[in-house]
C-alpha cells in the first residue's frame, strides 16, 4: 500500500515538538507528532509519589516573549502558576552556610560572597577596555569584564544551575548572549543594561519563575491535547527518505510498521537522535549534530520534616560551588516554591547531582548515590535522620553544552540542513537549554515550514 501523504511530520514530543506540532497545524491538516516515549513532554515528566509532586526533569521555567505569545494565542497562560515572592531569595554555600544572593547594589556591597578588592573590582566594570568576546568560554569574558572573584564566587555557580557544566568550556556568545553584545555595543557590560532596562515595555516576557497547576508533565499533556491528531507515542522513526519533493518517514510501533509523506518536517529529537535519522541523508549534518555535548544529571527527590534540618528552607534553594568540595551541585525547595507540592507537615526538596563535576553518578548504584547525598546535605542543611527517598531521575544526556564555537557551529548546520528543502531542526541543543528557549526553537522550526516558505 502507497503512504498516505499528511500536512506535517513532527519526529520528538518534547516541549519543542510540541510547539512545532501546534503551529504548524494552523496552516496545515494533519500534522503528525510521534515519538518512542509514553508519554508527550519529554523531559517534561511529572509523578505523584505519597502525596509528593515530584519532577523528574526540569522543575521550573521561565516565560520568554515567545512563549508568552503562544500561550496566550491559545488560551493557556492561565495554566502556569508564578512561584510564590519568596523565591527570589537564593543562596549559594560558601565558609560552611548557606549565603543569600545579593539582589540588589546595596545588598551586594553588604554580602560577604565577594571581598571588598572583588566588590572594587566589579564596579570598576565600566572601566575596563573593550574587549573581543568571538571565541571566549564564560570564564574568559567574565574574568576579563568582572573580575576572578566574580566568576568564581558567582558566576561560576549560578552555571551550575542551568548548565550542570564548566565554565571554562562553555561559550560566552551562547550562554552570555546578551553580556557580550552589550559589550559589543556599549564598551560595557553595566552600560548595557543600564541603556537597556528603559523602553523596553512588554518585550520580554513575564516575571519570575513558573512551574504549572499539576506540574510540568501535564502541562505537556494539555498542549498535547490542542493536537487534532493525537501524539502517536512509543514509536520509533526508523528512517527518512527524499522522495521527489518532499519526504517518505518510516517508522515502527505497537502495530507493526507503516509510513507516511509529507512536505514538511520537524526533527525535534535530541541531537544524536536527529543525527542517526540524517545520516545518509546529510552526514556533514549528521557529523554536527554528533559533536553536540551534554552533561548527565541525577535528579533525587527527597521528603524531610522540617525538625530534620538545620533551620527550616526558605526561598529558592541553594547551588554549591565547584571549590567547596562538595558533590552536591544544588537543592531546590520546591514545597517553598509552589503550594501542594508536599504533604501537610513535609518539604519536598529536589537535589541534583552530576553534571561534568561528578558524571559518573548517573550510573552509580541508588544505595552508594544516596549515602553520599546524605552526607553532603548533613553538612549543608544540617540534616538528620533519614529523609522519605521519592524517586531518583537519571539522565544520561540531561543538558546540552554550548562551547566557544556554538553559534557558529549552530549556523553552519542550519545552513546544511537548508540544503534539504522541507526540513528544520528543533531542539535545547540549538539557542537556550531552557524550557522557554527549547519551545521557542520548535516555533522558529514550523515557521520555516510554514506558508510562504
């Protein structure tokens, strides 16, 4: 039998299939969204453990411009829920104890993070000659605009946080985008954002940290359910084929094998994923997408009583230091963070380890994993006793890492995929590891498709 021929193929349910999926079904019928997993969301999963709401994977997100948009366009911001006041509060572990992160100017001449020779140094930002980014890791920029103490003490950690990586690999112009054009631009980091914070009105996009009503998986879920046709899940694409003008996509699942045509498709698969399909196909694109590195992380998500630590948490959480030698890369409190996520009486902490600092503890047995996160919390929280052990989330290719060439990396392999009419790439490797930035590709991905293209 022939393959029917459909509007769309988007290959990846994840958030930027998603969004892909969705958009492109405004200008075209019959958009298919398939992936191998149970589920649509990707590393969007959300469990409920003994009254716990426990996520596996990202815990939080930011709303970009883009994603506002397309949430409002289709009646869904009112899905997400802002983190309560309180989160603005984070810490960082430093000399034995949890110091707040100064929020403000005054509050960072009073912290005690950066000595007063870091603080001078740091002011003193403006000063500092001009410089050439193209090329730097962040540690390069920032020791050069802000100083060694800053990177170390600050910017070193905050990374941590969102990368999981080395501050000395990543790529200034990917991860500090915005920095290094103000310096571009300006001659200077604090200008920048001095000219910047004014006429800018509603650009951005909301305030603060969200998370969803029932968490992050079924916020998926609801996207999921704006599809005409629903995720066909749990099967795997097998291969891809040029056929005159457009594309024959093979794949196998509960029912066996079948195939479909279409014109347009998205690959919104993780980089090696989107590598296997294009090889033969494009291998200079295939050996691109190869060369993209990610950083492994175990989530653990534990259950404590208040009486157990130290001092009750408060805020965000914490992220620990690569010089404090401590395997633990930070905790977040996400029963402070968002109402009915633990039990009455409960807190639910979510503690990440791994990352480039520790990568062999995605594969560490859960007793050994667990006896080293203990101790490290026994001496950052103060904790005593045993916490409840919700579940423990191993992702061995958790976060991408952007190096000193990505952006030009990431152009030289748009410009290959070019080559091959009808296709567009989407994916956290690309332009952010965020969730806003990982949806906003997949609408970049169906605007190539889209009508007029």
């Amino acid at each position: 039998m022939s393959a029917p021929e459909v509007g769309a193929v988007v290959v990846g349910a994840g958030i930027a299939g998603l969004a892909a999926a969705l958009e492109l079904q405004d200008s075209f019928p019959e958009v298919y969204l398939i992936d191998a997993g149970d589920r649509p969301g990707g590393v969007l999963r959300t469990d409920h453990v003994a009254g716990f709401v426990v996520e596996r994977g990202p815990n939080t997100l930011q709303v970009r411009r883009p994603m506002r948009d397309f949430l409002r366009r289709r009646g869904l911001e009112g899905e997400l829920v802002r983190a309560e006041p309180a989160s603005q509060m984070r810490f960082l572990y430093q000399g034995g104890r949890l110091e707040p992160v100064p929020l403000s100017p005054f509050a960072l001449l009073r912290s005690p993070l950066l000595s007063g020779r870091g603080k001078l140094r740091l002011l003193a930002e403006p000063l500092v000659r001009r410089g050439d980014p193209t090329g730097e890791s962040v540690a390069e920029f920032a020791r050069r605009r802000l100083g060694a103490e800053v990177l170390e003490r600050l910017v070193g950690p905050f990374l941590t946080g969102i990368y999981a990586g080395d501050e000395r690999e990543l790529g200034a112009e990917a991860v500090f985008g915005g920095l290094v054009e103000h310096e571009r631009r300006y001659g200077s980091i604090g200008l920048g954002l001095a000219r910047s914070a004014f006429g800018r009105g509603g650009s951005r996009g909301l305030r603060g940290v969200f998370s969803a009503r029932n968490g992050l998986g079924p916020f998926a879920r609801r996207l999921a359910e704006r599809l005409a046709e629903p995720p066909t899940l749990e099967t795997e694409v097998t291969s891809l084929r040029r056929e005159g003008d457009g594309w024959l996509v093979r794949m196998v699942g509960p029912g066996g094998g079948r195939a479909l045509r279409t014109r347009r498709l998205v690959l919104a698969a993780p980089a090696r994923e989107a590598a296997r399909l294009l090889r033969g196909l494009c291998d200079e694109a295939a050996d691109a997408l190869e060369r993209f590195r990610y950083a492994p992380i175990v989530s653990v998500s534990l259950g404590v009583k208040p009486g157990q630590l130290r001092s009750p948490p408060a805020g965000f959480g914490f992220l620990v230091p690569r010089e404090a030698g401590v395997e633990l890369l930070g905790c977040l409190f996400m029963s402070r963070l968002f109402r009915g996520r633990a039990p009455a009486g409960s807190e639910l902490l979510q503690c990440l380890l791994g990352g480039l600092r520790w990568p062999e503890a995605v594969d560490l047995p859960e007793d050994a994993l667990a006896k080293r996160l203990l101790a490290d919390l026994e001496r950052t929280l103060g904790l005593q006793g045993e916490p409840q052990l919700l579940a423990v989330s191993r992702w061995p290719r958790a976060v991408p890492q952007p190096g000193r060439e990505h952006v030009a990396q990431v152009a030289a392999l748009r410009a290959r995929v070019a080559e091959l009419p009808g296709l567009a790439l989407a994916g956290s490797y690309l332009d952010g590891v965020g969730v806003s930035d990982t949806l906003a590709s997949g609408l970049r991905a169906a605007a190539a498709l889209g009508p007029g293209s």
